[in-house]
C-alpha cells in the first residue's frame, strides 16, 4: 500500500500489541525513525552515516521496525537502492495498558521517551540564548497544577491532542513538500500525572 496520501490510516496508529511497543522501545529504533521523518526515505547505509553506526547494525533495526510495520521499503532511484520510509507517522498506546503486558511495555516505551526529552531539553537550554525570541519565548517547560474530574481531564486532553492533529495530518513528519518556509521541527512532550486520591 503506498503512503502517498497524508489520509492513508496507517499514518495514525494505535498500538495495542506489546511485542510492537517493545519492538519500537529502543534507542536505536527511536533514532532511525526520527531520522526518517526528518530526511524522508533513506538507505540503510545513509542511515547509519548520519546515526553514526555501523550498516549491518542500522539494518538489522530497520528490519525489526518493519517486522512491527513502523517502516518500509520505499521505490529506490534504481534497482539497486533500497530505501525505507515511514509506516506510521503518529503513534498512540494508550489503551495498551489495559493488560499486565502491555502496561509494562508502554512503561519502557514511556521512560524512553522521557529520558530523551530531558535530554533535548537539555540540548534545548544550552542553545536557546542564540535564539530569535519567537523560538525561547514560547519554547521550554511549563507547569501548571490543577483540579479536575476524570471526565475533564478527558476533555482537556482531547482538545490539545485536537490542536496538534490538525498539524500532523496537514504536514506529515516526513513529508519535506508539507514543510512552510521557516519552519523547524518541534518536539512536544507532554507528561501528565495524576496524584492519588485524597482521604478526607
């Protein structure tokens, strides 16, 4: 099936499958499929030039990303090229955790995540004093601490993962066409937690 169209299901996943979110839970995989959202299809060995890690290792992790459907081959320039792209360009494992299994998976998967998010943060603060204001004014971590019932923080959520899915669906990571003139990529992390119940 082509991934032409920005319409194409599989560009929005929900990942129920334990064994696809652990797949999907290493560094290396997480790297490979940033890289291709950034630069489009690329080689194996274009990858692994720009990871900085040896071919057979970057292939071997393009293969369990495509056992898991995260990519797949792309047309190459001639026979001979072999390129991989993105399946999936916004994925979801929400519902995971409804199984022991699958919370545990989401788990790593999510303590991956976090680790590299401080870690861009970090990156993100030794940068931003050379920045354009527009960059570090609205860039950063914020906090904010509030009451709310279940159903509200539903809807909240709902309306922020509103927001960001009208810019996933008009400008696919890896689609370079959908890119506006000055644009850079944006990173987003949200963790929410929630406190335990108060005994009155």
């Amino acid at each position: 099936m082509s991934l032409e169209s920005a319409d194409d299901p599989r560009r929005r996943r929900l990942l129920e499958d334990p064994l696809a979110i652990r797949a999907m839970a290493h560094p290396v995989r997480l790297d490979l499929q940033a890289l291709l959202g950034k630069e489009g299809p690329l080689t194996a060995a274009d990858a692994a030039r720009r990871l900085g890690i040896s071919q057979a290792l970057a292939s071997h992790h393009l293969r369990q990303l495509a056992k898991y459907d995260f990519v797949e081959p792309a047309p190459g320039k001639d026979n001979r090229e072999r390129p991989w792209r993105l399946v999936s360009t916004s994925q979801s494992w929400r519902e995971a955790s409804l199984t022991p299994e699958g919370a545990a998976a989401a788990d790593v998967l999510e303590q991956l995540l976090a680790e590299r998010a401080l870690g861009a943060l970090a990156d993100w603060q030794q940068r931003r004093s050379v920045e354009e204001p527009i960059w570090w004014e609205n860039a950063g971590i914020g906090h904010t601490g509030i009451y709310l019932t279940g159903e509200e923080l539903a809807e909240l959520e709902d309306q922020i993962s509103g927001l960001l899915q009208r810019y996933i669906d008009e400008r696919p990571i890896d689609d370079k066409a959908s890119r506006p003139p000055g644009s850079r990529l944006v990173d987003i992390t949200r963790i929410v937690t929630v406190s335990p119940e108060e005994t009155p």
